[in-house]
C-alpha cells in the first residue's frame, strides 16, 4: 500500500521532471550499448557486428524510451497534455473560427452565470440565518374573504393565543411595520422600523454587535422605549460610535435609549416580503419591543401584523398547520362568533423569494435556450472541421491511432474552447452582474445578498465543461465512423457519410429555429404585455405631479385639530405658490400600497360580519381628486363646508358593488362595528388602479382627512411650472412650518408609475435581449451551414450548369434544400411556445399566450433573418462559372 | 516470434530482478540482462531494452536503488541494488510464485478425460 502510495508520488515527481529523466535514461541506454558491445567485440566479433548484435539484443531503442516513459510517468496525462497542445495549435491556426466560438461561448455562458448567481442568492441559498429551513411566516385565512384576499395578516389576539397553546413552535414573534422620525441631531429623518415581539433576534440567531438585545419585560407598554438599531443606520447617523449604546434619542417625539446595534453581516427582510397583502415597507433599521396597546387587542378586526415562527425540530409543517387549525377553531367557539378562521404557514424562504422565482426562472430558461442555440452553432462549426480534416485523421488512425484516441483529440479541444468560453464568460458575468444590481427593481428581495462567489465559479465551469462535452458529441461521432481507406482513395465523401452528415446538420438547424422561435414568442408577448400594462386606463393623469411624504410626529400632532389647522395651513399656502395648479393630501399615493382596508355595512342592511364588503378606504383632502385627475361622476366633491359632517366619497365600483342598482347619492354607511358613525355619501367618482397596474380597480371609498386621524400623509402636487422648482418651494415651505417634520425625496407621480412596472420592464427588457440574441445566432449559424454546404456543392453547380441549368432553377434548388429545415424549425417553435402557453399566460397582462399575431409576426421576422442568411452564400455559389466551379476541389 | 521462447508473465520481469539483484549484489541493467539470459538459458524471450521499464517501477516502490559509478573496465554505467523493503518484497513474491507454481503443477496433473465419442 504505502509502496504503491510512493510510486504514485514518484510517477507525478518523475512527470514534472520529464526531459532530466530522458536525458538520463539516454546515458544509461548508451552505455548500455557499450557494454554490450564491449563484451561481443571480447567474444571475437568484428566491430561493426558487435555493434549489429548489441543493437539486436537490445530491440528498439526508442520502444525501450516509451516503455521508460510510461511506467515511470503518468502516460494518460502526457498524452493528454500533447492533445492539449496539438489543440491550442488548431485553435491558433484558424483565430476567427476560435474569436467567433469562444465569444459566443462568453456570452452565453456570462449571462447564464449571471442569472444563475441571481437564482442562486435568491432561491437555492437558505437564509442566512442559523437553521433557517425551520423559520415559517403564518397567515391567516377567512374562507369568506378568500376571493378578496386568499391569505390576511395576522391579528395580534390570535396570536397570543397561539403563544399561550401552540406547540408545533419554539418560538412565535409578531411584526408590524412603524416608521420613525429622528430629530434632535442635525435634520428630521424618517426612518423605517419595525415594533417586534422581543425574542425576534433570539430567534432568528443574531446576536447585537454591540450591547444587547431586548428582555421579555420590555415587551409591554410603558416600558418599551428601548431601540435596537442596525449596522448601516449606526454608521450613518452615528458615526459608529460605540458609545451609542445607553444614549438617549428622540423617535417622535418619544425619548427612546439606544440598547444594541446589530452586527454588519445581518439582513432582515423588508416587511412587504412577509406580509400577504401588498404593503410598501422597506427594510427596518430601527427595532422596538412590540409593546401591545389594549386597543389593538380586537379579537375579530384589525388583522394587521405579520408573524414568523420556528418550527420545533422534527415538526413538519403540515402537522403544524393542523395543529393551528385546531386552535383557530377553539378560538372561534370561545367566541361564540359566527366566522370560519383558518391559518396557514409559508416557509420564510418561500415566503420572501415567491414572487420573484417564476420570473427569474422564465429568465434562466431564456438565457439557457440561447446558451443550447451557441452550442448548436459551435457543433456545427465543429462539426464542418471534423470534415475537412478527415483527411487527417485518416492518416493518423492509418499509423495506429485507434478511435479513441482520435475522438478523445477532438474533446480535448472542444473542452479547450469551452473553457476559454467560460473564462470569458466570468468577465461577462461579472460586467453583467454590475448592470444587473445598478439597475434591478426593487422588487426583487435579497439583491443585496448577491455576489459572484465560487459556487458561481463552479457552475461556469460545470457549465462550460457540459457545452464543451456537448458540442463536442456530434464531431467526435464522425471522427469516430471514419474509414480511412475510403477517405484516403477518394478525396470527395463517401456518398453516405455525406447525406448523414447533411441531415444531421439540417436537424441541428432545425433545433435552433425552433428555440430561437420560442424566445421570440416569449419576449414578443412580453413585451406586448408590458406595452397594455403602461397603456391601461389608470383612471388617474400621472403628468406634471409631484409628491412627497409627510410625517406629522405623534406628540405634538397628537389630536385631530392640530393635525387639521397645519394641514389646512400647508394646502392653502402649496396652492398659493406660482407655478401650482391644485394640491392635495391622501393617506396614500395610488400604486403605493393598499389604503386601510375596511368592511362596509350599508345602513339598513344586516349582513353578518363575514359577508360584508371590504373597500380601500383612503383620506383625501377636496382637492386631492382635482390634482390627481380622478373625475367626478355623480353628486358633488366634499367641501370646506362638510367639516361638520360625516361625508364620503365612492368609487363608482363601490357604488355599483355595495348599492347595485340604486341612486347612491344621499345614502348612508358605517365603516366597522354597529355602533360607529355613519357617513353619508356625497358623490360617485371614477375608479383607480390604485394597487398595481395590472390588478383592476378596488372597491375604494374617499373620506375627508379632517375626520381620520392620520400622522402619514402624502402631499401630492400639479404643477404647471418646472418641478424641481415647485419642489423646493414647497421643501422650504414645509420647513418655515414645522422644521421637525421629516420631509422624504420629491417623487413624480410619472416616476411612481414607472417603478411600479420597473419589475415587468426589467424582465421584458433580459427576455427581449435573449430572444434577439436567439435570432442572431440562429441567423449566423443558419449562414454558416449554408454556406458551408454550397462550398461542398460546387462541383455539382458547376456540372449542372455544364449541363445546362439555368441560374434561377439551381438557386431554387439551393434554397428549397436550406429552407426546409428553417421551415421545419419554425414550426417546431411556434409547437413548442403553444405547449409552454400554460407557463407563459402567469406572465402576460392583457393578451393571449397563442396571439396568432405575435406568432406571425415572429415568423416573419425570423423567416426574413434565416432568408437572408441564406441569400447571401447562395448568390455566392452561383455567381461561380460552371468552369472554375469544375475545377474546384 | 520464436516459439520455442518463452514470452514473459506480467510480473514475472520484476521478480527476476529483483532475485538477480539479491544474488549478484549491484549490478547495471546490461548486467542484469545478461545474468537472466544466461541462468534462463536463453530460454527467455527478452529485448534488453525492456528491463529498463522493470527496473524504473521497481525503483519508484522503493525496492531497488540506482546510482551512477564505474563498471570494472572502466565504464560509466547506473548500478541498481536490492533494498531492505525489495529484500521483503521478494521474500513474498517468491514464496507466491512458489505456491502458484505447485499449484499448476497438481492441476496439470490431473489426468485427461478419455474421449468417448
């Protein structure tokens, strides 16, 4: 054992030390020689028979070299490393052949690594937290709203009863989103946060950088104003000075002490990613205990939080579920309350990446379809040197290359040009993975977790080695069935290995105008999709608005009538300002999130809690629906005289939902239990797409925000003037009022509607890019094989025209010959994007996943590419005179 | 090829040298062709060229040493000597060439079958 471990050793020492050993080993042989020659010149031989017999006795000197060099060495890898270098001398001798497959193979391979490192980061990788794949978010389910919203947030009191009796979980923590406002050092600042049940970062593993995290008793109100606070934010605005820890800061207008910073490396989800419904909450950077006031304790509204646990090891989550379930239905017994409740667990990894896994995976499907496009060209042009060269290979298997070694010559040198495909492709990926993190929408969660790593490192060379194995089959089968004879005698193909090798090339175009196809289709209805999302009525006129967000800190707006006069105050003075047609206030922006969702029970209707209808109630000041563009239909738009009264507004969906058929105007109803206000409706007005472009318009009902009491406020301005300027006006105007109100970035209402659909955009825009890139590979491939083929056909021209032919008849022939594999292929594609229509339709807004159009369009458009690849080696064969094209060859 | 030769087993080359080297002490591979031919009886088909192979993988287990010196007229040459572990090996392969050896003897004893056809 340990005696053939030290020849192992000494084989590779004795590799590395090749030419010494031989020169060594020729001494030796040498005098060898000698004193074979010595010994026969003793035994009376003449000089010259002496030399005869001692070369004789010896046998070949230089079979005894070889037979030296293979038990000492590593023969397969010597053998190797000639294949190795005869490779990098064909791949010298034809340098565009080599430029052409090796950036095509960069290319491909670069944007492949590059979504995969995407898809990797967000998908494959678990959380970065410790045991992560036992982390679940819980939702909640009222089967009777399941149409409006399948899934609902989580309601504090079911929650603790789940913490008081579930026992599938270690631990349960409870989250909401709440914004805070810094001020006391340098400007007000609004910064993201988050209330959460105090053992959230025990749970989730991380341990504060500096100081501590909260204890149980801080849990409850009055004895929570205590703040944990990132790693970015500590930098930031406390020059990552660790003395933070025990400072005291003013969080509207609450004095809070610092307690801990969390360490650099820890990210924490954005609360949007964990809720069901569409919030718009960003990453929290500051944390306080959840603190749970008694009037958020309502036991069947109010389903406002999120909620993530850890599953006890060993429990799975369906057994979880049913156990919630259980308890789900307890609850509802002890109430006595006449509603279904369910709940439901979403593993956090799920629960973060769902939404943007489909799109990345139709993107890597993209970008592997024109990565199998590049190996199918690169096959062919490998393909048509194994052609030319079998004159070559002929001679060589004549001399005693057997047909493995010949195949093995030509996958050490597609592997060759594989890896320095991949090689450039890392360049590629890294480049396009800048571009990628520059310009991704926000959408996509956990982009800041992505890096080219070595895992990416690895799948490029798992992926190069597979293209290079890949292309390499088809040659290496035709090397493999060469018969050197026949090769030899004639210089002109056998006839079958001929019409083999041409079928095998048509099925390989066939293949890629079939992908190239399919992409195409994909990125025509894509991008078809993305034009109806832009061009769908929003029902609001986005031009010439700004906006900015307001938040009114809680201890000095702590009533509604402070909260009115400054409003009132700001409104009256923002429309004053020159260059300011209206302005107005809403709770919230339209595609910003959903407003307060509430039920609604029409005065005079009894209907049970469940069956009541749900609607986007937002606060709007009178003029808000002038400055935005929302008409009115019937009635009129509440005014400074309604203050006294509780006046609504209803979109003319709400209208028709919840009073069909009636005159609305005039009629009454309450938002919440029996006992609260009735509102009368004052006017009908149009309907928003106020979630998102591509879901249809809510049940939405407008109140006056002089009756709700809000500290979030959005101002939202027309200007006839320049933008900017107005905005700094109203900065300014905003600061004379209140300095300490945090004022956030002007926005375009243009700008929110395009970031809105930037997600959409995004994945149309790569979509697009692959499928063009699809089209241009297809096209050259296609060029390539015809005119490789038609440089083959020469001859035949060039008889059939001695013959009589005319040129038209012999270019139809031609072009009949390469059409009907592009044909073939085509047909394929539009087969093939009919099948992935199912996939494709979650994609598409607005049009049908078959739209003969698009399928036309492409066709055309592909036709014309494949039609011109084809013309052009055509008119150069028969351009050719039937006299020179004799001569050939 | 001659067939009244006999073409040498796998394996059986590195015994030989080794038992040789055992015998005669260090030797250079010209001595070590000729000390087999001649104790063979020219029985052993063997290029001398091939010894080569044998003794550069016996070399590499680390049973055999090499060094360069002078023959006895004078003659630069490599000698190769047993080692402690080639000493060993030997020991072992010869006790298995042994065994083997009686072994094919007794089954090639066996008597024939009569041919009943």
């Amino acid at each position: 054992m340990i005696d053939r471990l030290r020849q192992s050793l000494q084989r590779i020492a004795s590799f590395f030390r090749r030419a010494q050993l031989d020169q060594d080993f020729d001494s030796e042989m040498a005098s060898h020689l000698e004193l074979a020659i010595e010994e026969n010149l003793r035994s009376g031989m003449s000089p010259a028979e002496a030399r005869r017999q001692a070369l004789i006795q010896f046998g070949g000197t230089q079979q005894a070299k070889e037979n030296h060099r293979d038990s000492r060495g590593i023969p397969w890898l010597e053998s190797l490393l000639q294949d190795l270098r005869f490779a990098l001398r064909m791949l010298r001798k034809s340098p565009s052949f080599t430029a052409v497959a090796v950036l095509t193979l960069g290319l491909c391979i670069g944007a492949n690594t590059a979504i995969f490192s995407v898809v990797d980061a967000l998908i494959i990788r678990p959380l970065t937290y410790p045991d992560a794949g036992r982390l679940v978010t819980i939702h909640e389910i009222i089967p009777k709203l399941s149409s409006f919203a399948p899934l609902v947030p989580v309601n504090a009191v079911h929650f603790r009863e789940w913490q008081k009796n579930a026992r599938s979980f270690d631990q349960l923590v409870l989250l909401g989103g709440r914004s805070f406002t810094l001020t006391g050092t340098g400007d007000a600042q609004r910064i993201p946060g988050a209330r959460v049940s105090s053992n959230v970062f025990s749970m989730l593993g991380v341990k504060p950088q500096l100081g501590r995290s909260f204890r149980a008793d801080e849990d409850v109100p009055g004895h929570d104003q205590v703040v944990v606070i990132s790693h970015p934010l500590w930098v930031s605005r406390f020059n990552a000075n660790p003395d933070v820890i025990g400072k005291r800061i003013v969080l509207g207008g609450d004095s809070y002490e610092i307690i801990g910073v969390l360490p650099e490396d820890f990210h924490f989800p954005r609360l949007s990613q964990l809720y069901a419904m569409t919030v718009s909450e960003e990453h929290p950077e500051i944390w306080k205990p959840f603190a749970l006031r008694d009037d958020e304790l309502d036991a069947v509204g109010d389903f406002n939080f999120a909620c993530i646990a850890r599953l006890r090891p060993g429990v799975s989550i369906s057994q979880a579920v049913s156990e919630l379930n259980l308890l789900q239905a307890d609850f509802v017994r002890q109430l006595g309350a006449n509603v279904e409740l369910h709940a439901t667990l979403i593993p956090l990894q799920d629960q973060i990446t769902g939404r943007s896994r489909a799109s990345l995976e139709l993107l890597l499907a993209a970008a592997a379809a024109v990565l199998l496009i590049g190996c199918v060209n690169i096959a062919n042009l490998l393909l048509t040197q194994a052609v030319t060269r079998r004159n070559e290979m002929a001679i060589r298997s004549a001399i005693g290359a057997d047909a493995a070694r010949l195949t093995r010559q030509v996958f050490v040198e597609s592997l060759l040009l594989s890896t320095l495909g991949g090689l450039c492709g890392i360049v590629v990926a890294y480049s396009a993975m800048r571009v990628i993190l520059t310009n991704v929408p926000i959408d996509l969660p956990r982009m800041d977790e992505v890096h080219l790593n070595g895992w990416m490192l690895l799948f490029t060379l798992g992926v190069s080695t597979a293209t290079g194995l890949l292309f390499a089959t088809l040659p290496a089968w035709y090397i493999a069935r060469i018969d050197p004879l026949a090769t030899m005698r004639s210089s002109t193909r056998s006839a079958t290995s001929a019409t083999k090798v041409s079928r095998l090339r048509s099925l390989l175009v066939s293949l890629e105008t079939a992908l190239s196809v399919t992409c195409l289709i994909a990125g025509g209805l894509l991008l078809h999709s993305f034009i109806n999302v832009l061009s769908v009525d929003t029902g609001f006129e986005a031009r010439q608005l700004v906006t900015v967000d307001l938040n009114l800190p809680d201890t000095r707006y702590s009533d509604l009538t402070t909260k009115n006069t400054f409003l009132s105050a700001l409104l009256e003075r923002t429309r004053a300002l020159p260059g300011v047609s209206a302005s107005g206030i809403s709770s919230k922006l339209p595609l910003s999130g959903e407003g307060g969702n509430n039920l609604v029970l029409a005065e005079g209707v009894d209907l049970p809690y469940e069956e009541r209808p749900l609607a986007d109630i937002r606060n709007v000041s009178p003029d808000y629906l002038t400055a935005i563009g929302i008409p009115l239909r019937k009635g009129r738009v509440f005014g400074e005289s309604d203050r006294t009264r509780q006046v609504a507004l209803v979109s003319a969906l709400a209208a028709e939902r919840i009073w069909p058929g009636q005159d609305v105007i005039g009629k009454r109803f309450r938002l919440g239990g029996i006992d609260s206000p009735l509102n009368e409706i004052v006017g009908v007005v149009g309907d928003v797409r106020a979630v998102s472009l591509n879901k249809s318009p809510s049940l939405t009902i407008y109140v006056p925000y002089w009756q709700r009491f809000r500290n979030d406020v959005s101002l939202i301005v027309k200007t006839v003037g320049d933008p900017a300027v107005v905005s700094s006006e109203i900065r300014g105007l905003i600061r004379e009022s209140d300095p300490e109100i945090p004022v956030s970035a002007f926005q375009t209402m243009q700008g929110i509607v395009m970031s809105s659909v930037a997600p959409r955009r995004f994945q149309t825009t790569l979509v697009l890019l692959f499928a063009g890139a699809a089209a241009l590979l297809a096209g050259l491939g296609i060029y390539g094989i015809v005119s490789y083929s038609t440089s083959q056909q020469t001859n035949e021209i060039g008889i059939r025209m001695a013959l009589g032919a005319q040129r038209p008849t012999i270019a139809r022939l031609v072009f009949g010959q390469a059409l009907f594999p592009v044909g073939a292929g085509l047909l394929g594609g539009v087969v093939l994007s009919l099948g992935l229509r199912r996939v494709l339709s979650s994609f598409l807004f607005g049009i049908n996943p078959a739209d003969p159009a698009t399928i036309l369009g492409v066709i055309c458009f592909l036709g014309l590419v494949a039609a011109a690849a084809i013309y052009f080696p055509l008119r150069r064969a028969i351009k050719i005179s039937p006299m020179s094209a004799l001569r050939y060859e | 090829m001659s067939d009244s030769k006999l073409d040498l087993l796998q394996g059986t080359l590195d015994l030989m040298v080794l038992q040789t080297l055992a015998a005669m002490g260090a030797l250079h591979g010209y001595g070590i062709a000729r000390r087999i031919e001649q104790v063979s009886g020219n029985e052993v088909l063997l290029n001398q060229g091939t010894i080569y192979a044998s003794l550069v993988r016996l070399q590499q287990r680390g049973w055999i040493s090499a060094e360069w010196g002078t023959s006895d007229n004078n003659r630069k040459a490599k000698f190769y000597s047993i080692t402690k572990p080639g000493r060993k090996q030997l020991s072992e392969d010869a006790a298995y060439w042994q065994r083997l050896s009686l072994l094919m003897n007794r089954v090639l004893a066996l008597p024939e079958q009569e041919d009943k056809s």
